[in-house]
C-alpha cells in the first residue's frame, strides 16, 4: 500500500519520502520503503503482511512518531 506524506514534509521528519523513511526506521524501527522507488514520490511503500498483534503494535508507533 502506497501512503502520501506530503502533509509531513518539512515539518521535522524530513524533506523527502526517503528521509522520513530514514527516520522511521531509526527512532521507531518502523520498516517502510520511499515511493520514489515506485515512482511515487512523496509517498511511503507499507506492507501490512503480518499477525494483527504485530499490526497493532506498527500502528502504535506510527501514532507516536507523529503526534
């Protein structure tokens, strides 16, 4: 799934797709792929294959990472 982050673009997580993806992975340990990979830039790449328990436990970082 393809995912915008325009909204969060200079505001501190990065400039680019592949700086908050960055950031992800180091503050939140959240793996997420750049859209320019896909040719979507300023979007993040999410794969959601995965027990509903690890899934809740993603979606409570996300929240974190952008309060």
């Amino acid at each position: 799934m393809l995912v915008s982050v325009e909204e969060l673009l200079n505001k501190g997580y990065g400039n680019s797709s592949e700086e908050i993806a960055k950031f992800l992975l180091e503050k939140y340990y959240l793996a997420t792929v750049p859209g320019e990979a896909f040719g979507a830039s300023n979007h993040l790449r999410l794969s959601y294959a995965d027990s509903m328990e690890n899934l809740q436990k993603a979606i409570e970082r996300f929240n974190k990472a952008f309060k």
